[in-house]
C-alpha cells in the first residue's frame, strides 16, 4: 500500500471536538502531538513561516537521537507557545491536511494543546489582560482615563516598567484608545430602499468589533460612510461583546462559549432578518465564519449567522459582481502597498479588498501575502516581541520596496506592527476601507496639495505671538492632515518642550497654546476618522477652551508615578493639590491655579492624575512679564511640595506669546 503526498482535493477541517473529555487529556494530546510532530519532522515544509517550526526542528536535532523520542516532552511546550494560530501552515504548506489520511491541522492541534495548558495551568495576568478586549475597552475609554493610558502607554520609563512586570515588550507600539466611541457615535444610514442582489443582501448591520469600538472607530465611520454612497441601508448590531479570538488563542475555551452566547442571539435576529453582517477586523469575521461553527457544529443559529458573515470587502465585490457597487471615484490613490492578513486568507474569499483597490484609476496596488509576525496579543508579548519582528521582516522589506504613499491591512494591528518595521517613510498608515473613501471624493478640498516649501500649520517667528482662536475653517482635512502629520508631530513636540515645567519628580506642567491645541483636534479628527460637521464642531468646543485668552495661562497637570500600587497610594494622599499649584510673576502674589472647570476629577478617596489648570493674570502682571519681570512656579500641598525658583529663559519667552499687549 503505498501513501500519497498531497491530495487534489479541497482542505477541510474537523469539529473541535472540544467537548469531548479525552480532548483535555493530556496523554492522548502528547500521543497525537508526537504523531504530529514525527511528521512535521520528516517534511519540514513549514520551517519558513513562523517560529514554532524551527523550534521544533531545532529540539529534534539537538536531541538525544536526531529524531523525535529524543527530545524531552516538557520542551515541547515551547512549540505550542510559538504557534500563534495564524493557519498559514495548514492553508498553504502542508500537503497532508485532511482529507489526506494523515488528517495533520497543525494550528488546531496547538489549539487542544493551549486549551490543555489553560485548563491545567490556568493563565497569568498579564495574558487574561490581553485577552480581556471589551474590558480593557470599557476602562481606559472613560473620560480623562483615556488620556491618562495613551500617555502612560508612550512614556518610554512606564513602558520600562511595564515590560519588566507585566511583560509587554518596551518598544511595541500600542494602539491608543479613543475618547469617542464608534458605538456611541456612529449614525448609520438606514433610510434607503433595500436592494438584493443576487449575492448580496441589500441591508447591513455592522458589528463594531472591540478594536474598531474602543481604538480606530475612524475605520467603522468610513465603512458606514462607504456603505452610504452605495445607497445601502445599514445598522448597529443592537448589542455585543467581544468575538472571543482573544480568548481561543489563549486556550479558554469556556470563555468563547459565554462570548459566543452572548453575541449569537443578537447576530441571528439580523441573519434571519436578511441583512449581511459586516466586520471590519479579519480575525472577529474569521470567529463567526470558521472557529464558531467548528466549536458548535449542532448549532443551527451559529451556522446561520456564520453564513450571514461577510468581510467589508467581500461584500462589496459581491456588490459589484450584482451590479450594485458605485465606482465614480473621483481621487486617484497613487501607490499603495497592500498587506493581505492570514485571518482573511482562512477565509478563502480570495483578494477582494486588492480587486476593489485596483478600480481606483491611476492607483498601483502592491500586493504582499505573507504573515506579517504580529497576531493579536502574541507579538505584544516580551518573549515574542523580537521573534515577531523577524517574522515580519520580509514584509517591512516588500511594503518598502515600491516606495509607496499608503501602505495598509486589512487587518489594523498588522498595518501598525509593519509601520513600526519599515521605520522612518514618507508612506501613511491608513486601512483600505479608509483609502476606498477618500476615493470616493466626498472630503476633499484645495487644502489636501500641501506645498512643502511652506511652513507647518501654526508656525511663527521670532516674536509674533501664537493664534489665539481656531476656527473651522483652518482645520485641514483629513486627507491633507495625513501628509502632514509626521512633520507637524515632529514640530509640536520641539514647542512642548518650550512649554514643559517639571515640579520636583511627579509633577508635570504642559502650557496649553493654538499650536498644541490644533495638535490636539487635528489627531481626535485623524484617529477617529471624524467627517461630520457637528463632530468636527464639537471637538473644536471641547478643546479650544484650552488655549489661553490673553490674560491668563492655560495647562495640563500630569501626576505621574511610575508604579501602579504607589500612583494609587499617592493619588489619595493627593486631594486638593491641582488648587495648590502656583505661578508667579516677581514683585507680585503668587497665582493659584482655578482647576478642573469642565468638570470634577477627584472624590472623597482620590484625585486624578490629570488636571486642567487656569492660571489668572492681573493687568499689572501681565505688563510686568513684558517688561521683563521672572517666573517662578511651584506646588503648595502638605504632601507634595515642590517650586521653581526661576522659569527658563526659553519657557518664559513661549509662554509671554500668550500674553495680550494691550
């Protein structure tokens, strides 16, 4: 009898049989692993693609006898914690996946092996923090919260910290939060008549996604704006929570269930209802179309909805193929580099976002197909953070090559870990949907033609005093801030240098300007995609009382602790101190801050970390500071106290810009 490699027909994949008590017995996982791997072994097809195969390879040759019986079964763990279940191997290298007697699914197998590892070991707090998405979400988006995380997320001695206690790498970029929502702002569209298509539904409900709800939501509002000028009526899933991809990748398997049913009832009232549901990140559509339906095979609601699942892209090519997509593009895109994420390849829809992308005239479209190391939490992580970034290499290097205006993913997680690869380009970072609705034209206007020889928004010279107002007319647009947006980061950072005081190790004083606070809007509008005019209105209400009216200077006081356990501490020992802060101008009393007048940020057991402080001039102070009068500052509190004696000449010369003449 002899054994065939390959098959000509289709991969398929088996049930998770996780129900199944000898799914969990670690004996019968040890005995099909060692199958497995003796396999693995003798073809090696997959050493290329991550670095869980190397290891293991690696293991065996090193071992006692060159072959598998030679290696130490504890140290076959060190495989399982490689795999990052992106299924490249069982999608694209391996000949012997079912239907092939062998029956080797590799990523599913490491699967059983981490649901093993869970259920015996449990996991530790730094990978249920990770995988815990929506809760994460939920907290660090609440108001003054948000702005704290993203600044403790940058601050290069937090990030030290963190990757020493809780074992998130120091030099991964991580996603910021939003102060805004998708959920809570997103108006979709529901007025239009429907129209099916003969592979398409002509409704659709969009599931937000923890990433898209709490970090990009600018990637939803261009997907419901997209779905708007194809006349395509669209809705909120009334209620969800997380997909649970965080949550299998962990092993927790129970976990996925509680998600699973939480989100199905929701899901299948719209699947039954006739509407395609839309999820703009590949690995939550990849949950509801694959993983579900593996793990819940007799459930008939789950393959409902699984067959109501659509990537965005997807969809929209179905559209065209019904005659039912618009492509009246009126903005050509130029060159852009395009990354094709594994959990979309799983889904064997083939290169639709690249198909759409390419209607585009005068749009190249470089096509990369490679996995580029990231993977949800995994490349996060301290241990795997360099082995991410090895995997992702030939990916930097291929998105580089063509030297282009836009590289982007599907997958937005992968886009910020290739940015971070390929380093210093002229190349913005912005996901497809998002470059399909600028195609569309409907935002553009003369200022997106930046002329390089001209100055940054909000530059001055020697002596002239910064813009005291922002109005809405000189906001630039998104697609003009966008290739902007590293010069003026660059140029806003030089100036919070000429307006940072630090009192004593824990206090820091920023200096609010127009320049910072344009800063400030023009990021919110970036971030969050935000195209609305009232939107656009109600962030200028919300920062440009920030900026000092001539007779007065404005600031953020940071409180900053290093160590989570001493910030708390400290923070309750702190109450009242944001009206203990001090400027003054010689010769005269000394100037208490008036804080917080937006809104309270402190309570009976602690005060916050972030303050918004007013300090009030007289007009004999003012004319003193333009006479040439010093500054000094400090901080009065019982349990902090801390004072410069004399402001820096540089910082005094920024901040009398903000003092009215008159």
């Amino acid at each position: 009898m002899s054994t065939r490699e390959g098959s000509l027909e289709a991969p398929k994949r088996h049930p998770i049989d996780w129900k199944n008590p000898d799914f969990h017995n670690e004996t019968s996982l040890f005995q099909e692993m060692e199958r497995v791997f003796d396999i693995c072994h003798g073809c090696r097809r997959c050493v290329n693609l991550c670095t869980a195969f190397p290891r293991l390879f690696d293991l065996i040759d090193e071992g006692t006898s060159g072959e598998l019986d030679g290696v130490n079964k504890n140290q076959l763990w060190e495989v399982v914690d490689r795999c990052y279940l992106c299924d490249m191997c069982f999608m694209t290298k391996c000949p012997y996946v079912p239907p092939h007697e062998w029956n080797i699914d590799f990523p599913h197998l490491m699967l059983r092996a981490k649901t093993v590892k869970y259920k015996n070991q449990g996991a530790g707090f730094r990978d249920k923090l990770l995988s815990s998405t929506d809760l994460m979400g939920k907290l660090a988006t609440i108001p003054v919260v948000v702005q704290t995380v993203n600044t403790i997320n940058k601050a290069p001695a937090t990030r030290k910290l963190m990757d020493s206690m809780l074992g998130i790498h120091a030099d991964r970029k991580l996603p910021e939060y939003t102060a805004q929502k998708f959920r809570s702002s997103a108006k979709p569209n529901d007025t239009f008549a429907v129209k099916n298509g003969a592979r398409t539904p002509g409704k659709v409900a969009i599931y937000a996604t923890c990433y898209i709800n709490y970090n990009e939501p600018g990637i939803g509002h261009d997907l419901l704006k997209i779905l708007e000028h194809n006349e395509i009526p669209a809705c909120l899933v009334e209620k969800e929570a997380c997909c649970g991809m965080p949550k299998l990748e962990l092993g927790d398997l129970e976990a996925v269930e509680k998600l699973k049913n939480e989100n199905i009832p929701h899901l299948l009232k719209l699947a039954q209802a006739g509407y395609a549901i839309l999820s703009a990140v590949p690995s939550c559509t990849l949950m509801y179309k694959q993983e579900l339906p593996l793990m819940f095979p007799d459930e008939e609601a789950v393959q409902t909805v699984a067959a109501a699942m659509f990537d965005p892209f997807e969809y929209l090519s179905l559209r065209k193929q019904d005659n039912l997509l618009k492509t009246n593009f009126k903005k050509s895109l130029g060159k852009v580099a395009y990354h094709i994420p594994c959990h979309q390849r799983v889904q064997n829809i083939g290169k639709k976002t690249r198909d759409i992308l390419q209607l585009i005239p005068d749009t190249t479209i470089t096509t990369v197909e490679r996995c580029s190391g990231h993977d949800g939490t995994w490349g996060v992580k301290s241990e795997h953070f360099a082995d991410s970034m090895k995997i992702g290499r030939p990916v930097f290097k291929q998105m580089a090559a063509s030297d282009p205006d836009y590289i982007s993913s599907d997958c937005a997680i992968a886009a910020r870990h290739i940015e971070q690869g390929i380093g210093v380009s002229k190349a913005q970072k912005l996901h497809p949907l998002t470059l399909l609705h600028m195609a569309y034209g409907e935002h553009t206007d003369p200022q997106t033609a930046i002329d390089p020889d001209q100055p940054i928004i909000g530059t001055t010279q020697p002596g002239e005093k910064y813009m005291t107002s922002i109005t809405r007319d000189s906001l630039l647009t998104l697609e003009a801030y966008a290739k902007i947006r590293k010069d003026f980061r660059a140029q806003v950072i030089a100036h919070k240098k000429t307006r940072k005081i630090l009192l004593g190790e824990n206090i820091i004083l920023i200096f609010e300007d127009a320049l910072t606070v344009r800063y400030q809007i023009q990021e919110m509008l970036h971030v969050e995609r935000i195209f609305q005019e009232e939107e656009i209105v109600h962030e200028l209400e919300t920062y440009t009382p920030l900026i000092p009216d001539g007779h007065n200077w404005k600031a953020t006081m940071m409180i900053e602790y290093t160590d989570p356990a001493i910030r708390a501490a400290k923070l309750a020992t702190l109450i009242g101190i944001e009206d203990k802060v001090w400027v003054r101008v010689a010769g005269h009393a000394p100037v208490y801050a008036i804080a917080d007048e937006d809104l309270e940020r402190e309570n009976s057991e602690k005060t916050s970390s972030v303050h918004f402080l007013r300090f009030e001039l007289t007009s004999e102070m003012i004319q003193s500071v333009h006479q040439g009068a010093t500054l000094s500052m400090g901080a009065d509190h019982p349990a902090y106290q801390a004072s410069m004696d004399i402001v820096d000449a540089g910082i005094r010369a920024s901040l009398l810009k903000d003092l009215s003449t008159a």
